[in-house]
C-alpha cells in the first residue's frame, strides 16, 4: 500500500512539473506572439497565387471579399499618373495630378497577410515625377524611395499588409513637391480587411450590404491680383504658383471627391433602410470631422484601424490629416441625409458635404410629427 501510495505520489508530481513547463512555454509563446510589436514575417509572396485587382473610380470599391476565400494572395494593381485639368468649382480649375484620373484615387481592397503588387506608369506624356507612399507599407519611405518613376517610365514594386485597418496613399516626390503633388489631388486609400472580417464591439464578426470611400481634398488655387484663379497653360507654371499659394495654409476649395458636388443630387450615394454601410473617410492632408447628419455611426474604429475594438454611438468621427477613418452604419429611416465635415463652414461655403439616398418605410418609433406647423396658437 506505501509503495502504491509512492508511485502515485511520483506521478502527480512528475505531471505536475510538465505541467508546469508546458503551461510557462504556452504562456511565453503566446506573450510573444500576440504583441504588435513582436510579429515576425517569413517569404516574399513569390510562391504565393496572384489576382488582379480591377479599380474602379471613388466612391465605389473594387470587387472584394469581406472574409478572405482562401490563403493570402498577392494582388496585382496599376495605377496610371495622369495629369490633367479638372474643375473643381465653377470657372475653378486645376491641373491635377492622379492616380487613375481621379481624386481621390481608386481604392485598393486587401486582406491581412495579403502582399499587394502595384505597377506604377508614368505615361511620356506628363511632365512630372510620381511615385507612391503608401502607409500600410514597410520601409522605404512607405514605398516611395523605390516607386519613382520619371514621365516614360514603369515601376512595379510589392509590399505585405501586415496590419488591418484602411490606410491612405499619396505622392511623395521629394521637397515642396510632396504637399504640391498631394493638394493637387494624388492621395487616396487601400483597406485590409481581417481575414474573417470586421468585428462588431462584442467581438461578433459583423458584414457590410454597401461600402463607400469618400475623400475630403483641400486645394490651394493661386489667385490673380483680382482675386480670380489663375488659368495656367502648363503644368509648369502651375506648379510654380502652387509653391507659394500652398504656404497659406489657406484652402481655396476643400471640397469631397475632387469636385463641388461630386457626390451631390443624381451622384448621391444610394442605400436602402435596413442596410449596414461602411464609410470610408480619408483626408490625405487636413483634420477633418465627418458627421453623418441624422444618423450615427454605429461602428467607429478611430484611425480606420480594424484590429481595435470599434468605438460605438458617434456623432462625429475625427479623420486626422494623412489618415482614414471607418465608420459602419446601419440607416433605419428613409430619406437624404448629408454626411458632412462639421466645420460647417467647410461643408456649406465650401462644398464639404456628400448625400446619402436612403430608401424605406418610416419607423415612427425612432420619430414622429405629432402636430404638422400650423399658426401660434
Ligand atoms: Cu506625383
């Protein structure tokens, strides 16, 4: 009996101490392996399958899965610099310079793991470097020290989106050339998303119906002695004039989606009651405050950073200049709601502010007229 007593003893302490060590290295890996800090990356996405990522321009998305189908990937992207004239306002006009013609530039969806492939073209045509910073990049300048192309030439360089959350892109010349380039209208955005997707505050996964990328762009118009914009034959000149009306810190026109009323009227952007929407707001230069009149945001990951616990109940959600912002809405009136910078004066003298069409049935539990406007009584 001792001796069984003994053998017992011998085993509970000998499972005690493995236990213990399996327990202490569990709790050292997991330390180790759960920090921002300390991720660590093996390849180079040379081995990995490849997709092409067709653009498509603001405020809509490319073709994306919310849940990553399949393992990582690398997704194959061009952009195309053109530099071009577009207008702003009525009789304001630029010359602009775009990733793919537009301002912003097209949206690049992605998931964590991901390596995204950019092909940069710089057609003969233009007159200027460009290259490409992207913040969800690694190293070098974000990409831009090895994305420099002159006019005539093609780059194509790759980087692994190791963090989640929507991220802006901009030029990044050199010098004066960087705030020129960006105010002149070449920022935009790329999303990765989590490989299973958006979380809600509980922790719950949560998907989207509609997703919408909207930009505010802050433009710096060189005036004549009249006050008037000056109307450049070249982009030369216009670059000339843009190194000093820049240094006023002073917007002449900050306005959504590169136009006075891009996203305005019949160009509103469209949801049902019902649907959940993700709103991406970015704002490559200036601070900016998004309010979504008449609405909230439900989901609000400060940053646009989708590894964080959203933020719930938001009236108005801060979009730091060289950031993104993501906002998930879930419309339970119909209607045109206006979704805004709520410097007021930005989206009513200016032109900062989209619309948002809304179809559905009223639900007098949220609100209700009880007596219409009638005389004093
Ligand atoms: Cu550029």
């Amino acid at each position: 009996m001792k001796n069984v007593l003994k053998t017992v003893n011998k085993e509970i302490t000998y499972f005690f101490i493995i236990g213990s060590v399996l327990f202490l290295s569990a709790c050292k890996t997991n330390s180790s392996s759960n920090s921002v800090l300390d991720k660590t990356y093996e390849g180079n996405g040379d081995d990995l399958p490849k997709v092409t990522q067709v653009m498509v321009p603001p405020p809509m998305l490319p073709k994306f899965d919310q849940v990553e189908n399949g393992g990582p990937k690398v997704i194959l992207v061009t952009f195309t610099v053109e530099e071009k004239k577009i207008e702003v306002a009525p009789n304001d006009s630029i010359w602009a310079f775009t990733y793919n013609g537009t301002v912003p530039g097209p949206m690049i969806v992605a998931h964590q793991g991901d390596f995204v492939e950019l092909t940069l073209k710089n057609p003969a045509t233009n007159t200027q470097m460009h290259n490409i910073d992207f913040h969800a990049a690694t190293g070098a300048m974000g990409g831009g020290d090895v994305s420099l192309v002159n006019p005539g030439q093609e780059v194509t360089f790759r980087f692994r989106c190791t963090r989640a959350g929507v991220f802006v892109y901009h030029c990044a010349p050199g010098g004066l050339m960087v705030p020129i380039h960006v105010t002149a209208g070449m920022n935009g955005a790329i999303m990765v998303l989590p490989k299973d997707g958006l979380k809600d505050e509980n922790g719950n996964p949560v998907t989207f119906d509609r997703a919408y990328y909207i930009a505010q762009q802050d433009f710096y118009f060189p005036k004549d002695k009249d006050g008037k914009t000056e109307n450049f034959a070249t982009v030369q000149q216009s670059i000339q004039a843009l190194g000093e009306s820049i240094k006023t810190l002073k917007p002449t026109n900050i306005v959504f989606n590169g136009k006075q009323g891009a996203l305005l009227g019949p160009n509103a952007l469209k949801a049902k009651v019902g649907e959940k929407v993700l709103f991406i707001t970015s704002d490559a230069n200036n601070d900016t405050r998004m309010h979504l009149i008449g609405g909230h945001a439900d989901l609000y990951w400060p940053g646009g950073k989708f590894s964080n616990k959203p933020f719930t109940d938001f009236e108005t959600w801060e979009v730091p200049g060289g950031s993104a912002a993501a906002v998930l809405y879930r419309f339970r009136e119909p209607g045109t709601y206006a979704l805004l910078d709520h410097n007021l004066i930005e989206a009513f003298a200016y032109g900062a502010v989209a619309q948002v069409k809304v179809e559905g049935k009223w639900d007098s539990s949220l609100m209700k007229v009880v007596r219409k406007q009638s005389p004093l009584q």
